[in-house]
C-alpha cells in the first residue's frame, strides 16, 4: 500500500481525491508562512479547502516538467519524503528546478500538517522576484 504522503502527492489531478486524504483542520505551509502577493504558493492553508486552494494556485504558478519521489519515510503519526522536480513557470516562461522535502503529521492516516521545502532562492530567480524572509526561528 502506498503511503500517506504518497497518496496524497499522486492525486494532485483530482482535488476530490486529495481533499479526502487530509483532516478538516489540517494545516498546510507552501513553504513559507508568509504571505507574499508576487508568490502565491507561499502561506498558511487550513482544511480540505486549503489543500485545493494550494493546489490550484501550484497549477496556476507552475506547469510540471517533472516530479520525482526519492524517498519516504513514514510511521502512525509522521512522515517526510524527499525529491526533485522541474516546473515550468507560467508568468515568466523560466525553469524552476530544485530538490524538495516535506514534513508531515498525520492522524487516523490523514494529513494533519504539511511543510514543503524547496530552493526558494531558485524559486525567486525563475519568478524574477526577490522577497526577503519576515520569518523566525524559535
């Protein structure tokens, strides 16, 4: 059986599918809790409702060239997976390549909480942006 993450990453093509697999509160960061207007995968999204609106703003930023899961390490109650991807970005025309991670909770073998990691400074040179983080580490 696949896992959670698995799951969850495989059914980006169908939001019905993808909010099944997360909790009602479920907790989602597109890589930075900040908000910033000229990066709209990045923020905090709650719920099944949340995990389609971070879907559909991916699929607005980006047209995926290529998505690969490396590696998955899960148990009951947490998990991470590793890999790569190359994205097309919609706005400029630009490659996005960078390697991932994410960082996930789950309960009753749902998605309770979702971290994505990736290069943001890739990220920021494929959108010809350049934000600067507002965030700490406690």
């Amino acid at each position: 059986m696949a896992s959670i993450i698995q799951r969850f990453l495989s059914n980006f093509g169908d939001l019905e599918v993808v909010k099944t697999l997360v909790t009602p509160d479920a907790r989602f960061v597109g890589v930075r809790e900040n908000i910033y207007e000229e990066l709209p995968i990045y923020g905090i999204y709650y719920g099944p409702e949340g995990a389609e609106a971070f879907i559909t703003n991916l699929r607005a930023a980006f047209d995926t060239q290529a998505f690969y899961v490396d590696h998955v390490i899960e148990t009951k109650s947490e998990g991470a997976a590793f890999g790569r991807f190359e994205h097309l970005v919609r706005h400029t025309g630009r490659l996005f390549r960078s390697h991932w991670a994410v960082r996930c909770t789950f309960v009753g073998q749902k998605i309770a909480s979702y971290h994505f990691y990736e290069d943001t400074a890739a990220l920021e040179e494929a959108l010809e942006v350049r934000t600067e983080s507002k965030e700490q580490i406690v």
